[in-house]
C-alpha cells in the first residue's frame, strides 16, 4: 500500500505561496517526484505514494519559507528540491544569518555547500574556497570580513586580486596604476557596496580599514589583525600563492578563492593548481569544494556548469583512448 502524507496550511496565503500562481510550483513538484500524487483543496495537501515523507517534508521547508516572508520562485524552489533529495534539511542551512546587506536583506549560505564554507572560515586561519562562477565564494568571504570588522575580531579588511591580463593589455588602459588595476577588483568593490552603504565603504577606503589593492602590492608585508581575502587565485603563480600565504600575521584570517577551470595565467602555471596536496597536512588550513548544486545565480549558470563539467569529463577520457 502507497504512503499517504495529509499536510494542513496555517494560512490561505501561504497556500497560495506554496502553490505559485496557476498552480505552477505544485506542477514543478509534481514533475521533480514523479512517483507521487498530490491533490491540494482548501488549506489542505493530500500526498501519496513511495516518496510522499520526501514531498511532505519539501512542503513543510516551503511553509517556513514563506511564513518567514520568503517569495517562492523556480530557483529557489528547484534548489530546495535539489536539497530534499539530497536528503538535507534546507532550514537547518539557511537559518545561519551572517549580517544584514546595506538594503537590509539577510546574508546567509543557500546551499549545504555554502554553509560548510562559512562553518569553515569560521574554525581555520586559512580556508581555500574553490569553485565555479557562481557559488557565492567571494561574496559570502567578504561579508564574513565586514561580520568581523563590525565586531572587532580584526582591525581592517584586506581585499585584493591578481591583475592578469586577458585581451587587454595594462599599459594601453587610461590613467595610473591603480586606475588601471582598477578594473579588476571592481567584483570586490561591488560586494562590499552591495553589504555596506556606499558613503560608509568610502570612508573606510579612505581611513585604510579597508584596502581593496592588486596581489603585488601584498609583498614584503606583515599583515596582522587583518581579514585577508585574495580573490581569483586561480590566476596567481605559484611563486605569488607562496609570497601570499607567508604574509600573514597574527590575529589574521586568509581566505582565498578560485575557480581552476578558469585560468588565465601566462602558460597556465596557476598557484592553485596542485596546492590542496601541498599543503593537506597544514594545521588550521582546509579546501572547501564547491560545486553546481552550490551556484545561486540564475538555473542556467549551474546548467553551464554542468554541460561545461560533461564535456571536460569527455575530453578527458578522449585523451585516453
């Protein structure tokens, strides 16, 4: 005999939030379990069949959802099928709040990926973030540095990036160097504006609490009581990832982030490329892996991922053969 789930909605609103316009988040369940009938009338939802506990228990995570004033729509409820199947519990991920951005909306990891990275950069000095376009990893890493600086965990905010050229050349941009690195940490500006109001960004800039700079402007330095954040290391050198890492000082905490399919490093000789084996025995030091189910940008970023992951996959066992 089928299981048989009877969920009762608190309120005809949150039905409606649950069901989506015309029914459309019900068909987009439907179709996700295709094993299991579900009938919605009035405040009720009957569900039947062999995964009917799974259904119910995606309902219940939507219920929460929308009593606590979240809009469904088909990214995030198709993330939270994704999540269901993967037999994770999506309120256990997303109740972690990090901070509140500059418009008041609630920073937190979305996905079970993106909350072992912040767990992560909470325990270790040094946490490696690494995965594709996408996944939140210098986002969350530069909202995790403001957490810090507003409680007084660390004295300033060092963001910086490797400028690597790619199809332009330096030396043809307008203005002077930091005009023309400029470009390339405008992602960072971006984040911290997005997190921090634009006048008070400005006046941290200006006072040195913050310091968005290229990866060259790093060396010869001692950085202590500082949250350090090096961004696309996939595009350092070896010799730059080493001059880095031994930068730091106490009181300090390092994360850096990368994405290894996308280097654009001369000779591709990229400092990320081989480093988790150098460094797997280094104490207070992990690799965080993210990967397509932990992009948050719009579905068809993490459906480029995948189709970008087969055929590498392929190519690969070409090279094989």
């Amino acid at each position: 005999m089928a299981d048989r789930v009877n969920l009762v909605i608190p309120r005809n609103q949150t039905m409606l939030g649950i069901l989506g316009m015309n029914d459309e988040h019900l068909r987009a369940v439907e179709s996700a379990f295709p094993e299991v009938a579900i009938t919605a009338r009035g405040n009720e939802i009957a569900i039947v069949g062999a995964e009917a506990a799974s259904v119910a228990k995606l309902f219940e995570e939507l219920i929460m959802l929308v009593e606590g004033g979240e809009h469904i729509e088909k990214y995030n409820l198709a993330r939270t099928i994704d999540m269901i199947k993967a037999n994770e519990i999506p309120s256990d991920i997303v109740n972690l709040e990090l901070i509140r951005s500059a418009k008041g909306k609630a920073v937190k990891p979305k996905t079970a990926g993106q909350r072992r990275y912040v767990e992560a950069i909470a325990k270790n000095v040094v946490t490696f973030g690494i995965g594709p376009a996408g996944t939140g990893k210098s986002y969350l890493a530069v909202a995790l540095a403001v957490q810090a600086l507003q409680q007084k965990v660390v004295n300033r905010i060092i963001l910086t990036r490797p400028a690597v050229e790619a199809g332009e050349r330096l030396g043809f941009l307008p203005g002077d160097l930091m005009a023309k690195v400029d470009p390339y940490l405008r992602p960072l500006y971006d984040a911290l504006y997005d997190i921090i109001e634009p006048e008070v960004t400005q006046r941290l800039l200006e006072r040195g609490t913050i310091e968005v700079a290229p990866l060259a402007f790093m060396r010869g330095r001692t950085l202590n009581s500082s949250f350090i954040i090096l961004d696309e290391a996939q595009n350092t050198t070896p010799e730059q990832m080493k001059m880095f890492l031994t930068r730091i000082g106490f009181g300090s905490k390092v994360v850096v982030t990368g994405d290894t399919t996308q280097i654009d490093v001369p000779n591709g000789r990229s400092g990320l490329v081989g480093i988790e084996e150098t460094l797997s025995n280094v104490d207070d030091l992990v690799f965080v892996h993210l990967g397509s189910r932990d992009v948050v940008r719009h579905p068809i970023v993490s459906r480029i991922v995948n189709a970008y992951d087969r055929a590498e996959h392929k190519g690969g066992e070409d090279d094989r053969e």
